[in-house]
C-alpha cells in the first residue's frame, strides 16, 4: 500500500497521508510521493480543490520521521536527504517550499498535528479540526528546527506573539485553542469531520473558479508587499479574468435573476 493515497472525486482531490501505524510520519519516500500528489494537484485543470488528511482516527501527522533521519555510520545523512533537508529543495515534507498551487487547499485535521504535521496543515489555505485534535512544535524537544515553512506561515496565520509562543515553548495546545486563536477555522465532531470538509469542498467546486485562483494568487504574493504593490498586483490579476465568457455570464446572470451557467460546467 502506498504511503500517499491520491483520489480523485469529480473536481475534489483526497490526499491522504497513508502511515497510521507510525503517526503518519513523513520519511524521505512519503515526502516524494506528497509532492509528486501536490503537483499533480495543481496541473490538473480539471482539479478544483484538495483536502489533506491523515490515515486513521489517531493522527493528521505527527511531523517527520526523525529515525530516517538519524545520521549513517559516517555521521551525515546521504546527499538526497541533504538535498531535501537542509539546501533548496521543494522541502523535506513534500513541496512545502512550493508557493505557486493558487487552487484551495484544505486540511481536514484528524487527531495530532505536530512539527512537521503542522507546517503540512500551515501550507494549506485553511484548517477544519476534529475535536480529538492537538498540535504543538514537539520536534522543540528533539533540537529539530522548523525547516517546512512554520517559522514563515504560523505567524501570518495566528500573529507574530501567538507564533513564537508555540515555537519557542513546544506545548501542545488542543483544538478548542487552536480555533480560539485562529489557527484552525472550525473545529467538529471527529466522526463529522470529513462529512464537513467534503461539503466546503463541493461548495466551492460550484463555484466559477477562475477568481478564486487569482484572488487566491494575489493574497498569497501580495503578502509581505507595500500595500501599493500589492493593490497593483490584484488589479492586474483580476484583469486577467475579464475577457471570459464566464466573467460576462456571471454579471449578466444576476441581473436576469437566473442561475449563472458557466463554461466549466459544459
């Protein structure tokens, strides 16, 4: 069985980190085959939204698989892990590097959400909890740093304070607080949870989505710009919309007062 499941239902894509039995932790071949899922995602035009979950009822992800990482016998890890670990790569936990899938990307967050776990569900556009659901910067513990981009996107997320509380500290917090400081968007019942994330899905999936991607792109790179420049950047990106069929549909259908009927869904 494939430590990464990729599904495919309609416009919605699964994917699902596939090692219960260890946490679903991500080791050098998971990594490979999350990014291989990720880009695959983001290709396929046909493709709307993804949802991230973990295999199980016990854990999203319980971060990287420190025993693959334990150096060899000469004391360094081997040069593709270097490669993915510590230099320019896509990053160590699959593409957590990648800052161009402008499609949304939602984390179904089932049960512990720790280290790398986390930078997994920060890379995601936004996270629904299961109640059962804890997170933390446990790899504090082991001297591991934050290398998948939780020192870059937890602050943006939850604020600079609440963002170097938890990685500084390493505590777990649970799903209550999570949401209390924006960290997570809903929290649910744990049987609920992918019931819940399956309908967002659908609901966004009816919807035109060629705004959604630009607006999508111009939050994203506009983050970190003067707000000039990044005013620009939207206004540019929603041009690029203007000379569809489906950006004439949509005005014209709400002042018919009639359903729209757009191209994507010839």
């Amino acid at each position: 069985m494939s430590k990464i499941l990729y599904e495919k239902r309609n416009h919605e894509v699964i994917i699902t980190i596939n090692r219960p039995e260890v946490m679903n932790v991500i080791d050098v071949e998971a990594a490979e085959l999350l990014e291989e899922s990720w880009l695959r995602f983001r290709d396929d035009d046909d493709a709307y939204v993804a949802i991230l979950v973990g295999a199980g009822d016990k854990a999203f992800c319980a971060g990287a698989d420190l025993k693959a990482l334990v150096p060899s016998r000469e004391g360094r890890m081997s040069r593709h892990q270097l490669r993915r670990f510590v230099y320019n790569g896509h990053g160590y936990m699959g593409y957590t590097r990648g800052t161009d899938i402008f499609k949304p990307k939602i984390a179904a967050v089932n049960g512990y959400c720790f280290a790398g776990g986390l930078e997994l569900a920060c890379f995601c556009d936004f996270r629904i909890a299961s109640e059962n659901a804890e997170f933390g910067i446990l790899n504090r513990r082991w001297n591991v740093g934050l290398v998948d981009g939780g020192t870059q996107r937890l602050p943006r997320i939850v604020g600079l304070g609440r963002a170097l509380e938890l990685i500084i500290t390493g505590r777990r917090i649970d799903a209550g607080e999570a949401y209390r400081i924006g960290l997570v968007n809903e929290v649910v019942p744990k049987e609920k949870l992918m019931d819940r994330v399956v309908e967002i899905a659908e609901l966004i999936c009816s919807y035109p989505q060629g705004s959604i991607r630009t607006d999508i792109q111009a939050v994203l790179l506009g983050l970190g710009r003067p707000l000039e420049d990044g005013l620009r950047m939207e206004c540019a990106l929603f041009q690029t919309t203007t000379g569809s069929k489906d950006y004439e549909e949509g005005p014209r259908a709400f002042a018919e007062k009639r359903p729209p009927r757009f191209a994507q869904d010839d």
